[in-house]
C-alpha cells in the first residue's frame, strides 16, 4: 500500500475524530460548569457525591470509561451495544472531560477575591447576575492556559475511541498497520494529531489575546 | 447631594445595641449609633476594634447576632432579625460602600464600571451616562472614561469607586479606611474629594486612621476599641480634650 493510499484512507476516518472532539467539547465545557457549581454546593451531601463522582472519573483509565459505557448496557442489562459507536464514545468523553473541565472552573471560581462578590452585592448585582457579569468573564481569562492543556490532550484521547473500534482516524490507522504489519500508519497519525494540534494552539492563542486588554 | 430637609428629624442610619461575634470571638458589643442627614461620622480606633465590622455589618456584608438598624426609620434588622430578602434589597438602594481595596471590577472600563449598576436597575442609559460623566469631572477623571482599572493608580481607582457609588445616589455613603492601601502621596487625592463631598452636605460614615482628615471633616467622631463605643463626640472633644483613658493612649501614638 503506497503511503498516498495510507493517508486518504485514514483522512477517512478524520470526520470521525472531529466529531468525537467537537461533540466533546460541546458537552464538556458547560457540564463542567455544572459538576463545579455542584462540587462548591453548601449542601454538603451534594458537595461530596460530586466529588465522589470525580475522584472515579478521573482516577480510572479514560479507556476503561469508554469500555464501560459502550459495553457496560449489555452486560448489566443485556440491551444491545449500539451500531452508532459515536453515542457512547461522546458520552464517555464528556463526562470524563467535564470532571477534569470541573476542578480547572472550580480553582477559577475560587481565585476571584471575595471583594468582587461584595461590591457587586452592595451595588445590587443579583446573585446571577453577579455570576454571569462579574465573576464567569473573568473566570474564563484566568483558566485559558488550564483549558488549552485540556483541549490539546483531548485532541490526541481521541486515538482512544479504536478500543470500541469506533472507526476514527486512529482505528483506521492501528488497522492498516496490523494488515500490512508496517508501522507507517503510526507516523501519519502523529502528524495528524501534531497538525491538529498546531492549529488548536493557534486558536486557542487568538482566544487568550483577544482576552488580555485587562489585567 | 440633594438632602431631604423633611427628614432632619430622622436618623438615615440608626444603630442600636448592635452585636456580633465570629465563632468565640465578640467583635461588636452593644453599639449604638446614628446618622443625621448631611452629617459626616468618623470612626477611629485599634486594628481588631470592630470599626470595619460595624461598617460591614450595616451594609449587610456581615449578618449581626443582635440588635437593631434602621434605614429613614424603617427596620432592616429588629432584634437581630433581618428584614425578608426583598426588603433588604430596597435596603441597599439607600447607601453605598467604597472599600479599602477598591474592589472595581478589573474587566470594565471605568464607565461601565459605573454605569452598569444604575443601568441594571432599570435607569435610563442616556441619564446615567451623562451622570457617570459628571462624576467624573467632579472627581478629577476627566478623559479616563475609556480606561480599564489597571491602568490607573490606586487613588484613581479609589476615586473611580467613589463616583460608582456615587452614580447609585445613595442616601448615606460607607467608607472602609479607603486610603489604607494607598501610597501616602496619593491619599491626599482621595481624602480631599472626600471633604469636598462633606462640603456638599453627603451624609457619610468613614472608618479612617487619617486623624487630621477625622478632626477636620467630621461632625462626629467616635472612638472604637475591642467591639465597644469608648468615647464619642464632636471632633474638638474627642481630639482635643479626651476624656477616656484608652482614647488619650491611643490618640498620643498620633501626636495629636
């Protein structure tokens, strides 16, 4: 297989990690905000089944989460593992990036000196608002760098959907390889990612730019 | 600063029997005090005596354990019981606090800064505008509309909460030792739009350790140590010819 074949085989599969990334990061980003709000919660049984549910998702293999949610519904239940492997890879991914996402929002939350909540307060701001304008903007600015991290290794944790053989750039790759035991595949995947990730680098700079008119 | 003349009567700010503790630790005991509109009140006294806490307390940033505030006349705290939530919101349209730390917010421009509280409450934007712009000019910033915080110096920044306050027009304005951060070059600045808001007839409570600013502004001073009222009255008396003990101590490490 010449390596022009190679490449336009597994660009196929490009769509793919794309949409495992995007959806991802579609759902992540505001559950994150969500499992923060409930992990800062005064109720404190909320508080800890949040963090409870935390430590799991972050101290076990992403891997063995995507195993689980693709294949744990037929095991429990014997229900059907779906054809469209795309569900439960997003699910996995979502959740497991929202824990992580979740810890990043809840150490921005917390960096915000207490005296924004009270002139906001003095001057009136409802708790919503206090939190929509004064406290998320500047959220954001101070976690950009800790979100770029996430959003770059997310890029490569795509590779990961091959253990459900969710046909992504990677799979498709790992099944080149194995078919014409030549390691090839390999090295075009590390361009793509290496590429992939130039331009989520460049994006994410533009981001924090566009963010620095304050200190 | 318009002042409401029919109520010259009736205290804007009164305190009574005001306590609070954190956990063990009795931080205001029995204070009583009050505001008369136009009046200017400095509170002085040890770090730890509770004067930030008073402040703190009656605008609502520290709940009291006991005892009594009234806004016009109207409880906000009967007994230690806060007013429903609602009330207190009506509550905080009255006054207005500026911090020792400024506390502007670092991603407006300082006319959003003051703008977009008055905005919120539903006034009309050309109208806070134009005031914003006023008071600017009354506290030396012309030109600096379009400036974000960080790119002022501390006693602007305090001057810019200042005029935020101001753009609230709050009957009576809280001012928590708002020179203590700064350079002492740069507490003039904001010292002298303070008097010059005492000369508009501003009602005011100021906990300051600017002695000579007390002496001079204030209508009444009163002196705060470990959570009590020491002495208080006018600022001749409590400078001049103090008639506590703990006062006269405590004022000699000023060279009054």
């Amino acid at each position: 297989m010449s390596l022009m074949t190679m490449i336009l085989k597994m660009s196929e599969g490009l769509g793919k990690t794309c949409a495992i990334f995007f959806l991802t990061l579609l759902f992540s980003l505001p559950l994150g905000m969500i499992v923060a709000l409930l992990r800062m919660s005064k109720n404190r049984v909320v508080s800890w089944i949040t963090r409870f549910f935390i430590t799991i998702l972050r101290g076990t293999p992403l891997m063995l989460q995507l195993l689980a949610v693709t294949y744990g519904p037929y095991y429990l239940f014997g229900a059907g593992v779906s054809r469209n492997k795309l569900i439960p890879v997003v699910i996995a991914f979502s959740i497991n990036y929202a824990a992580y996402f979740a810890e990043i929002y809840r150490g921005g939350i917390e960096s915000i000196p207490v005296g924004q909540y009270e002139a906001a307060e003095v001057l009136g701001y409802t708790r919503f608002q206090t939190f929509m304008r004064i406290i998320l903007p500047q959220v954001v600015k101070r976690i950009m760098p800790s979100v770029t991290n996430e959003v770059v290794t997310l890029v490569k944790d795509t590779s990961m959907a091959f253990t459900v053989s969710y046909q992504e750039m990677f799979t498709i790759g790992k099944q080149i390889a194995n078919s014409q035991t030549s390691f090839m595949p390999f090295i075009v995947a590390g361009v793509f990612y290496y590429l992939f990730n130039l331009i989520v680098d460049r994006l994410m700079g533009r981001i924090e730019k566009r963010l620095n008119y304050y200190k | 600063m318009p002042v409401n003349n029919e109520k010259e009567t009736s205290a804007i700010l009164e305190i009574r029997k005001l306590s609070k503790s954190f956990g063990e630790t009795a931080v205001l005991k029995d204070i009583s005090l009050s505001v008369e509109p136009g009046n200017v009140v400095s509170i002085i006294g040890p770090s730890g005596s509770g004067k930030s806490t008073l402040l703190r307390c009656a605008s609502f940033l520290e709940t009291a354990d006991g005892g009594d505030i009234l806004y016009d006349g109207r409880y906000a705290v009967n007994d230690g019981v806060y007013a429903p939530k609602a009330d207190l919101n009506r509550f905080r349209t009255l006054f207005g606090m500026v911090f020792q730390s400024f506390n502007l917010f670092p991603h407006y421009s300082v006319m959003k800064n003051i703008c977009e509280p008055p905005a919120l409450r539903g006034r009309n934007r050309d109208e806070v505008r134009e005031r914003a712009l006023e008071l600017l000019k009354k506290m030396g910033l012309e030109g600096k509309e379009n400036a974000y915080p960080y790119q002022l110096s501390g006693g602007q920044q305090q001057r810019v909460a200042i005029a935020r306050a101001l753009a609230l027009d709050p009957e009576i304005l809280f001012f928590d030792e708002p020179t203590s951060a700064l350079d002492p070059e740069l507490t003039g600045e904001v010292l002298k739009v303070i008097r010059q808001l005492a000369d508009d007839h501003m009602t005011m409570v100021v906990v300051t350790h600017e002695m000579p600013f007390a002496r001079a502004v204030s209508n009444r001073v009163i002196f705060m140590d470990r959570g009590f009222i020491v002495e208080e009255g006018h600022p001749e008396e409590v400078f001049g010819d103090p008639k506590q003990e703990r006062t006269k101590q405590f004022l000699k490490n000023y060279n009054q």
